[in-house]
C-alpha cells in the first residue's frame, strides 16, 4: 500500500518504521488472511486486519488477485484465501509507474502556480 505522506512536521519525516518486509510472502502467488496478518521473522508484514482489508479491496478492485474461503478450523468466521493473477513485480511497477505520473502531475500543477505568481 502507498501513502502519500506530506505537509507534516519535519520530525515526522525521519521517523523509521523498522518493519523487515515480507519478502518469502511477496514470492508467494497464494496467502491466507493469517499469512499477511502475522509478524514473524519469515513474513513480517506487521498489518493488522483493516489494513489487510484494505489493501486487499484495492488488489481485487485492480484485478490483480483473486479471493476464496476456507471453513476455519474452529467455529469462526471463514480463512480468506488471496491468489496473485499477477505477479508481485508487475504490481509494484504498475504502482510505480502511476505514482511517478500522479507526482508528474502534481509538479507540473505547482510549476503552472509558480508562473502565475512571477
């Protein structure tokens, strides 16, 4: 997930997040919600279920994955099951690219204010 991020306190741009990353989820085409949730040394998303959800309406309303349901093993709400139709990288640099255009965009919106105030 992007988060535009701006307009803040200069303290809270150097700010770290020391989340590892996941990168033997982000290898993975299929992962339960229980997957992405968790925070161990071999996933290591640390997201919490409302960010899961999410950022997993914004991957389906793309059509970039896919969602089943597996019966729990306990009384419960089903697993959700998300199965990549694309893979990770081609995500990432669709994401990219359309970033670099939003930010394309933006720049040239502050380059045009700064010739009207010359």
């Amino acid at each position: 997930m992007i988060y535009d991020f701006y307009g803040f306190p200069e303290d809270l741009y150097r700010v770290q997040y020391g989340c590892p990353g996941a990168p033997s989820l982000a290898q993975r085409r299929v992962a339960s919600s229980g997957d992405i949730i968790r925070c161990n040394p071999s996933l290591g998303t640390d997201l919490r279920q409302p960010e899961v959800s999410i950022a997993m309406r914004t991957l389906s309303s793309r059509g970039w994955i896919v969602s089943s349901e597996n019966k729990a093993e306990t009384k419960g709400r089903p697993i959700k099951i998300y199965t990549l139709v694309k893979p990770i990288n081609e995500i990432m640099d669709c994401i990219e690219n359309e970033k670099r255009e939003e930010a394309t965009t933006q720049l040239a919106m502050v380059q045009k204010l700064r010739e009207y105030i010359r």
